[in-house]
C-alpha cells in the first residue's frame, strides 16, 4: 500500500470565490472562480471557451476570507504571475494554475481562523 503524503510547505486555503484574469495585451478582464490559494499561486476555473495556456503572463485580482481574533475581513490582492497548467476539469470548465511572480506578503491560509484544521 503507498501512504498518502502531503509534501506542501503551507496549508492552502481551498475557497471557491470569483476572481478577476487579465492578460496583456487585451481589453477588460474574465471572471473566474478561484478553488484553491497559498501565497505562491492559484487555482482558478474558467469557461472552457477561454484560450488560456502555460506560459501566459497574466494578473490576477483575488479576494478571500482572513478571520483573525475574530475579525472577519475580506483581503484584495493583485498579482502578476505566469499560467503554470490549463487542464480540463470537467466537459465546459477548465482548472487553470497560476504560479506568482512574488509570493504573497502572508500566507492565506495561516493564522486563518476561517480555515478549519
């Protein structure tokens, strides 16, 4: 039997929250639902009609849930970074990952008190 193990150096904030793709070169923005977040990248889905592929530059505006003593705050951040992988997730939607340019200043998922352990 093969043990699953979690190799991940920081907990992931797993958050289905619209967000906002913008590539260069290119009016407006796409929505996109974001699924997964750390302070190194992104999961994100969008149509499966959008032409996106690894290597793309692109930026991202993200918002989610920060929970601390109680507080409840959304948090903004735009990020640059680069399309890691464009997979299919199911018939009409595709998973894409995003790979930061810069990490995060925190980790979203640290300190959380939304997120439970």
């Amino acid at each position: 039997m093969i043990a699953n193990v979690d190799r991940r150096r920081e907990p992931r904030l797993r958050y289905s929250w619209e967000g906002q793709m913008y590539f260069q070169n290119t009016r407006g923005g796409m929505q996109a639902q974001m699924v997964d977040l750390n302070s190194n990248g992104a999961a994100m889905l969008v149509g499966n009609d959008r032409n996106v592929w690894p290597g793309q530059e692109i930026e991202l505006g993200l918002m989610y849930p920060k929970v601390v003593n109680g507080s409840f705050d959304i948090v903004h951040n735009h990020v640059r970074g680069t399309v890691y992988r464009s997979e299919w997730y199911n018939p009409s939607v595709k998973r894409v990952v995003v790979k930061f340019d810069q990490p995060l200043v925190e980790a979203p998922a640290v300190g959380n008190e939304y997120i439970y352990q």
